[in-house]
C-alpha cells in the first residue's frame, strides 16, 4: 500500500508532490488536471524537487520522461 507524504507547493503547473518512501514512489498533482506517478524515484531526487527554486522547471528538467509513470486520474 502507498502511503503518500503529500505537501502543497507554490508552482503554476504543480499543485501538489507527494513521495512514498518504502516504494519510491513520486506523485504529482498538476493544476491544470491529472495526477501522476512516477516510480523508482530515488529520495534525493524527491529532496532536490522539493528544495528547487522552480518545482515546474526541476521536474521538466529531472523528472519528466526520466521515469516510469502512470496516470492515476
């Protein structure tokens, strides 16, 4: 079972990240619609998404198509 660390976060694309340590998994809620999850996300990559200046900009960058995903709604 996930069990999602979910935090808000001040971004105009991202709503929302949660991360679930025990399954690396990352989860991203979009403001303009559709939740995502992306596995075997290592934690640091979570820790540096979360310290970024632009969370849209670091998960374009570092995330997005470098991970296995699926959309959940």
């Amino acid at each position: 079972m996930i069990e999602m660390d979910v935090k808000p976060v001040k971004s105009r694309d991202l709503a929302l990240i949660g991360y679930d340590h025990a399954t690396l998994t990352l989860e991203i809620v979009f403001r303009a619609g559709g939740v995502y999850r992306y596995r075997q996300v290592p934690e640091s990559v979570y820790h540096a998404l979360m310290a970024a200046p632009s969370h849209g900009t670091h998960f374009q960058k570092h995330i997005k198509n470098q991970y296995p995903y699926e959309k959940v709604s």
